[in-house]
C-alpha cells in the first residue's frame, strides 16, 4: 500500500497546478494511465486567455465567456476563473513558462480569437499547452515531495462506505493498476484529486448524452480521453451536470487527423476571409461566431467547407505569429493549407460554382472596406485587406468532438457535489473533467486557465480538510 497526503489521479495542467502547491504542504502522488505530456493540456495548442491588456476588463472576458457559454455557465466559476487569471500567467512565468513577446511597447503579443472582443490570448509559438504542461513537469520532477507514476491506471475510488466502515462517508484514496506489473495496489490519501479529462474519445459514453457525434466524427483529444474517473465518481455518488454538451472544433481539416495544425492558420484567419459552401460558393455562417455556431452550421450542409484569405492577411497575421514560419510550410507541404494564383484557380480546383464564389468574394471585400458585415455579422478587423489578389490561402474543414463541457458537478472550492449537492469529502476536480463551468460552449483557450486556477483553488480548499 502507497500512502500520501494527496493523491492526484491524472497530469495535465490541472493534476500539475495542484500537486505542485500541495506538495509544500505534505507527499503528493501523481498517477497517470499513461506517459507524461501524452495528456490533452501538452496537445493544447490555441493558448491561454487572461486580461493582461489595459484596454481590456474583467468584465468583458466574464461578458465573453458567458456569451459563448449561452447564460449556462457557472458565473461564480467564470468569474474566479477571469479574476485570477493575470495572477495564474505571473506564477506561470515564475515556473519560467515562455511566452512569445510583443512589440510595440507590450511585454507579450496577444492575440484575439474567435468569440473573444478583445486581444488577451497569450501564446507560446504554437505550443502553449505543451510549454506550459513541461514547466510544471520539470518543477514536480524537482520537487522532493511529489512522486510521479506513468503508466498507473485508476480502476476504482475507495470510500469509507465501500469498506463498510460505520462512519461518516468519505474518500480514502484509490485501486490504481500498474500497466506494466500487472498489479493492483492501494493508493492510500484522505485528499484526492480527479484531473482526468473529458470523455471525447468515448463514443458509447458520449453517445449515450447526445447520440450526434457517433463514430464517423473522430477526435482532437488524446486517445486516453475515455471517462473512467467521471464514472467511478458517479459510482460513489457524484453528480454530472450538462453531459450532452459536447463540443465540436469547427476549425480541423478532413486533409488530416487529430487536432491537427489547421486550427492555428483558422482560428487566426477568422475575420481575414469567408467561409464557404463549396457546394454553392455562398457563405452560410458568422466566421468569427462561436464554436458551436460554426461547427452545427457546417454539420448541417452536410460536407467539409472551406475557408480562405489572401497571402496579403495571412502574412500579416497569421504565418509568424499563431502559426510559426515551420509549421506553415508543413501545413503547405501536407495540402491542409491550399496555395492559389487566383480565385478561378480556387474554383476549378475545389469545384466550386465560380460566378457564385467571385460575387461571394467581392461582397465579402465590400463589407471589409466598410467593416461592418450585413449578411452574416461577421467581425472585421481594423487591419483587415479585402481578398482582391492572388494569391489565396484556403483550408478545407469538418469538425471533430473537441471539449466535453459537461462533467462532474464541482462547486467554487473543486469539491466534488453529491447527487444531494453536498460536497464528497476529500474529493476534488479541475479541468475538463468538471461540468458546468463553460455552459453550451467553451471560449477558446480558456480551458488552459481553467485548469491552471481549479488546479490552485482544490489545492486551497484540500489543504484545510482535516482528514479521517
């Protein structure tokens, strides 16, 4: 039997963020089923969101993310996730995360993605998640307190009630599998941690809240992205909140699999250029809407799409910034990005009906001119140049299940709430395995915060239990 003060079961930026900050206080062992960085914070690639620019607010990144989320969101949550967020990058450039710097006068270039009104995405290249979930790796490394354990799966949590001890119910740690022994062995802690993830990779489960994404629409997440922890919880007594909210990235290429590169030219090309039916060469949705919004949009004519801009806007500010020099010459080499001399040769190519697509495209440059779009309320930005010359940069896209929004109910601490809505004692959550704290839809590169700040707040909160 392996016995510590806190037991972290999964370690991503969550798990990391929490033993990191317990283990000043006591042993913390930290267990994931498979290898470090296989966790889907070290795949994040869209970077981390906080309010770091003066002419920026808390109240605009709350207004933002509660939007996205449709009014379902956790308010108390967003709020604590919003409010702590510029302290969450300070401590992060302490663990000596890298963040790309800025010009003009800025510390760090921020960037403004789809959903957000202001620029305050902090990026590190096109890796933030994989610079930040290293960080915290190489600090746990070091830290004499924390013992680190791949390849240990948790098949089942232990409660006072499942050894029929007659008294009250709690937590008392975990059955953990060594993959390579073969061996069960109990992981004994009055404090534990659940930082597993979402389900995406579930299709049963995922299926059995809303049967849409079935199958035939793969994932971005890592392949350990199944679920079990949310279940175990549930078999103790834990409520899940907004399970069939399943979230689609409306910004992958069929031209590729997983996550992918495509999203880094898209995201930043929202707002540069339309969307397009190729089918009939109109445009169909908002560019710079919500996730949910593109990705039903898309689902909905029934085959990929396509979006494009100039080289002219993407230079400017896409290749170099969101996306570095490297990976756009392999997203080139690769076809997910498509070079055009002209927008004939667009057509021919990508049989789409030209005289539809040239009055598309001069629409869409008309309301660039004016910024300000009538048809589909597109956002324009200030530096934006209409799509007038070759030549053109276009990605084809179909979405893939990207965030599971619902999970275990948590309430502002990270305690995990009963059935009852009573908190589970000794057993926390943070990140993607939680529920609620997004509603219909999670604002981009806000996951990476959430996780990083639930991290810090269970760790408070484990710290004053007492324990048995």
């Amino acid at each position: 039997m392996k016995t510590s003060d806190f037991l972290v079961i999964g370690a991503g930026v969550a798990g990391l963020s929490f033993a990191l900050r317990a283990a000043e206080h006591g042993k913390v062992a930290v267990i994931t089923k498979g290898k470090f960085l296989d966790c889907s914070s070290a795949k994040a690639q869209g970077g981390i969101a906080a309010v770091w620019d003066r002419n920026d607010s808390f109240e605009d990144h709350v207004a933002d993310t509660l939007d996205a989320g449709a009014g379902l969101c956790n308010e108390q949550a967003v709020r604590t996730i919003v409010e702590e967020g510029p302290d969450a990058i300070r401590e992060l450039l302490e663990w000596g995360v890298n963040f790309d710097p800025g010009n003009q006068g800025e510390d760090y270039e921020l960037a403004r993605e789809g959903g957000h009104t202001k620029r305050r995405i902090l990026h590190a290249k096109d890796a933030t998640g994989l610079e930040i979930t290293s960080k915290l790796l190489e600090a746990a490394k070091l830290h004499p307190n924390i013992e680190l354990l791949e390849d240990h799966f948790a098949i089942d949590l232990i409660t006072t009630t499942k050894l029929g001890l007659v008294t009250e119910d709690r937590v008392l740690g975990a059955y953990v599998l060594d993959r390579v022994s073969g061996e069960v062995e109990i992981f004994r802690s009055d404090r534990v941690l659940l930082a597993t993830g979402g389900f995406s990779q579930n299709v049963k489960m995922r299926m059995s809240h809303d049967p849409r994404p079935t199958a035939a629409f793969t994932s971005t997440n890592q392949p350990g992205a199944t679920g079990e922890t949310i279940q175990q919880a549930q078999e103790i007594g834990a409520n899940t909140i907004q399970m069939d909210w399943i979230q689609l990235g409306p910004w992958t290429s069929p031209d590729e699999q997983g996550f992918g590169v495509a999203p880094l030219f898209v995201e930043s090309a929202v707002g540069y250029g339309p969307m397009i039916d190729p089918a009939t060469g109109k445009r169909f949705v908002k560019e710079t809407g919500n996730r949910k919004v593109r990705a039903d949009a898309i689902v909905a004519i029934g085959h990929p799409c396509l979006i494009y801009t100039s080289a002219v806007n993407a230079k400017a500010n896409i290749i170099g910034k969101n996306m570095t020099d490297e990976l756009y010459k392999h997203a080139r080499e690769s076809g997910v990005v498509k070079e055009y001399p002209t927008l004939k040769a667009m057509a021919d190519d990508l049989k789409i009906p030209f005289d539809q697509l040239k009055k598309t495209n001069d629409d869409f440059n008309s309301y660039m001119k004016a910024k300000k779009d009538p048809e589909f309320d597109c956002m324009i930005f200030d530096n934006a140049v209409p799509n007038e010359e070759g030549p053109l940069l276009a990605v084809r896209l179909w979405p893939r299940v990207h965030h599971c929004m619902g999970g275990l109910e948590i309430n502002n601490k990270a305690e995990v709430l009963s059935c009852r809505g009573e908190p589970i004692k000794g057993l926390y959550a943070a990140g993607e395995v939680t529920g609620g704290v997004h509603g219909m839809v999670r604002l981009g590169t806000v996951a990476v915060a959430d996780c990083m700040i639930f991290g810090r707040t269970a760790a408070r909160t484990a710290l004053a239990f007492k324990g048995c």
